[in-house]
C-alpha cells in the first residue's frame, strides 16, 4: 500500500513529522523485525505466504474436506471441515455457528 494511503487512512490531512517511517518501524517491531514489512517502489509490502492468510487456508481445507467426502471417508472429512470452520471463526473473532460440518452427519 501506498504511503500516502497510510497517512491518508491514519492521521488525514495533516500527519505527523515522520508519521509513517514511525509506524511502519513499530509494525516490524510487533511483526518480529525489519524483514516483515518490504518498502516497495511506492509503499510498504507485508510478505506474506498463501499458507499465512486465513482465507487460502481455509479454502485448502474446505477442499481437503470435498475431496475426502467423494472418497467416501466422512469422517476425515469432518475433521478437515470442523478444522477450516474454526480457522473461520477465529478469523472473524467469535462463531455463532451450530450443526453438522458434513451433510447427512449427525451433530
């Protein structure tokens, strides 16, 4: 993301002297070092793997899960999926969800 889209999001129109070299010192920091967080040709980059962001694991999941299911093993396929709802549910900050993970399984 751009600097100017940080300082426009974080301060507005009047930022700080040295507001984003600020905080983009102290996101490495919270981050575990400098090489979390890329200064790119025109912003800050985060590194990140597929693996690290919630939505590709849960998708890798959720297919681990359908593909158990057509192998007619429900109960692996139960785990993959009950494992993928909870990444979701951690994600989102809490889960009100409630009943079987594979259809035609008891809850």
């Amino acid at each position: 993301m751009s600097a100017e889209f940080l300082i426009d999001c974080v301060w507005g129109e009047e930022p700080p002297a040295g507001a984003v070299n600020g905080l983009v010192s102290r996101l490495r920091r919270t981050l575990g070092g400098p090489e979390s967080v890329e200064l790119v040709a025109g912003g800050y980059r985060l590194p990140l793997r597929p693996e690290d962001v919630d939505t590709h694991r849960f998708e890798q999941l959720a297919g681990q899960a359908r593909r158990e299911l057509t192998a007619r093993r429900p109960r692996e396929a139960s785990c993959r999926a009950f494992t993928a709802r909870r990444l979701s549910c951690r994600s989102r900050g809490g889960c009100s969800w409630s009943g079987s993970y594979v259809s035609g399984r008891p809850s």
